[in-house]
C-alpha cells in the first residue's frame, strides 16, 4: 500500500480553470491540480475551543465557512490549504471546487 503525504499551502492566490486548480504559494511556487485527480474534498473548520478543529457535516457548510480546504488526490496525496491569504473562505473555495468538478465526493476527510 502507498504511503501518504500531506502537503500544506499558504496560497496568495487559487483560480479555478474548467480542468483544475491553479495554487500560486509564495513558499512553495505554483501548483495545478487537475479536478480529474482529487477524489475527496473537505473542510476543517475551527472549534469552540482554542486550537481545536472539526469537520463539519456537508449539511453545515456555508460559503462563508473558515478552515482549511483538504484535497485527497488519487495518488494518496492530501493538501490542506489555508486560504486566508487568497481573501476567501475555506467554505467559497469549496463552493467553486463542487461547481468545477461536481463528480468529487465531498466530505469524509
């Protein structure tokens, strides 16, 4: 079985083409994800207490939601993407990832 590895981004800005994500990160350079790959999408949502997160049930999430957006891609590998930088929501972003690409199973992360 492969083993997983996780990427974090801090990305300034993601566009959403008709085939992909477009991830410019100041750390760590440019990154094209192509909706075909991610097989699973969802969110980690800050909790009540400091420091904690959660992931919200599907029914929950709004586009104003903050958190993390996590991506698993069919080669084992999951990115969590902080958005704060990029001035939108975890929940926005998540948004315009179903409308592109309404075929990934989203939440379960």
């Amino acid at each position: 079985m492969q083993e997983k590895s996780q990427i974090t981004l801090r990305p300034e800005r993601i566009q959403f083409s008709s085939h992909s994500m477009k991830i410019s990160d100041p750390d760590h350079g440019g990154y094209k994800i192509p909706y075909r790959e991610i097989v699973l999408a969802s969110l980690l949502a800050p909790g009540r207490e400091e420091g904690t997160c959660y992931e919200p049930e599907i029914t929950d999430i709004t586009g104003d939601m903050e958190g993390d957006l996590i991506l698993c891609d069919s080669k084992c590998c999951k990115w969590r993407i902080h958005p704060e930088l990029t001035g939108m929501t975890a929940g926005s972003l998540l948004e315009n990832l179903i409308i592109h690409a309404p075929y990934i199973l989203v939440g379960g992360g």
